[in-house]
C-alpha cells in the first residue's frame, strides 16, 4: 500500500457536498439519549418495574417519556368523578384503581391481602414504594403522557388525570419511541 | 477520606442510590468528588452502567468496606466532569 499524499486526497466538491448531505441526514436520525416507556398494565408490580427504569434512566441524565395506556391510566388519576359518565363508563371508574398504591398485583392478589403483603415486604426491606417513585419521576422531569384514546374509550376526563400530564396518540409515542435507544412496554 | 461530601445511600434499594448520587453530584462544583455508601450489591455494576451513558462524570473508585452495624458497603468515588 502506498501512501498517500494531501494532494492525491483533495475531494472533489461535489463528493463533499454529497458526503456532508448524507453526514447531516444520519446525524439526524441518530437517537437521542432517551428512554421510552409504554404502560398498558394497571399492576403494581409492573408498575414498580416502569417506575424503577424510569427514574434510573432519568437519573442516569437520559430523556425519559412514559405512555400511559388503558388500565395503566389508572397511576395517573386523581379524583375519578362519576358525573356526566355513562353506565359501562361509571363501572370502569368503580372497578379500576383509582390510586397507584391500590393497584393489585399481577399474581397471587388474592383480593388485595397479596397487594399489601408485597407492599409490607417491600417496606421491610427499604424499597421506595411506587409513590415515592412516581413522584421521584416527576421531580426528574419524566415525561407523563396520556393516551387518548383509551381515556376516551373508558370515559376517562382530562379533569381526572393529575396535573402536569400531557395527552397525545400513537404518533406522539412513536415520535419519542423512533428516537429512543430504549423502548419498552409495560 | 473525610473531606469528600458524601452520599449515604446505605440500605437504599435500586434505583435509589444512583437516584440519590444523581442529585448530590449535580450540587457539587465541577472537578470536585463525591462518595456514596451504599449496601446493595447491585450498585456496584450500577454505578459503572451509569458512566457509559454520561460524559458529564466519571467513576473514580469502588471499593467494598464494613460499616460499624457490619454491613458489607460499597463505596463509589464519582467525579464531576463537567
């Protein structure tokens, strides 16, 4: 191999011009140091799980958003109101958790005796309960997002959900979700 | 030893100890370092995760040690970068 001298290496324009374009248009697609999270689950253990990542990642210096979706939406209520609902509307409001802390566990639940024996445990053994965690998240500038079709499927009001919760579709989630390193769901 | 500000993150469970640093170390000036004592075991490999996203700081040490109740600690040295 010969070497080359800075003569022989000089670039045609147009091949730079055509080289930066494409630098740009990759540059551009590089994904950010985020962390997206979908939450479709109204468990608390799988709540723990979301919540333990989000506030790591976010922690860690990393953009973090987090989908709520479906029976997820019910870490993000603060007073479910039964006015101006429907019958099948009005069931979904008293048969879901309207509290992060009172969401059951995905196994052994047994009417909530196994919510409070795994909060119990987790309290023995010094770890953050999913409030501390959620609020931790806040204070870490998590982004909260609500979907919207599922609030409007089960009846569920802007007014019901805390403040500080933006609402968005698909495309919001897909937007944070394609320039994500991270992407999971809940 | 004595004159780094320290974190005690000791019986804290994942993720708080990188939580509780997070906070900590961003209160510091740049340049200076910051110790955290924590007991779980999984901080270890944590604290090293944490430094391969971030340019901002960097793991100066780990070491393992006993406290005075004799609990096996885990004390991470991080300095801030920038």
């Amino acid at each position: 191999m010969t070497t080359m001298t800075t003569a022989e290496l000089a670039i045609d324009p147009a091949v730079r011009a055509y080289v930066d374009q494409r630098l740009a248009e990759l540059r551009a697609r590089q994904p950010d140091d985020r962390v997206t999270l979908v939450v479709f689950s109204g468990e608390l253990d799988r709540n723990l799980a979301a919540l333990v990542i989000a506030t790591g990642a976010a922690a860690m210096g990393l953009e973090v958003s987090v989908f709520y979706t479906f029976w997820g939406l019910s870490a993000l209520k603060r007073q479910p109101t039964l006015r101006g609902k429907g019958l099948k509307e009005k069931l979904f409001a008293l048969m879901t958790p309207s509290r992060l802390n009172r969401m059951p566990v995905s196994k052994m639940n047994f009417g909530g005796v196994g919510r409070l024996m795994l909060q119990s445990m987790m309290r023995e053994k010094q770890v953050a309960s999913v409030d501390e965690l959620f609020a931790m998240a806040r204070q870490l500038g998590v982004k909260l997002i609500a979907c919207t079709m599922s609030m409007d499927v089960m009846g569920i009001a802007r007014e019901e959900l805390i403040d500080g919760v933006e609402v968005g579709g698909v495309a919001t989630f897909l937007g944070d979700a394609a320039r994500s390193r991270v992407a999971l769901f809940v | 030893m004595a004159e780094y500000r320290t974190v005690d993150a000791r019986g804290l469970k994942c993720p708080m100890p990188i939580v509780k640093a997070k906070k900590e170390i961003d209160a510091i000036p740049v340049g200076e370092v910051l110790r955290v004592i924590a007991t779980d075991p999984g901080s270890v490999l944590d604290f090293q995760g944490w430094m391969k996203t971030s340019t901002s700081y960097e793991l100066l040490k780990q070491e393992e040690g006993q406290d005075e109740q004799g609990r096996k600690t885990f004390v991470h040295l991080l300095r801030r970068k920038a």
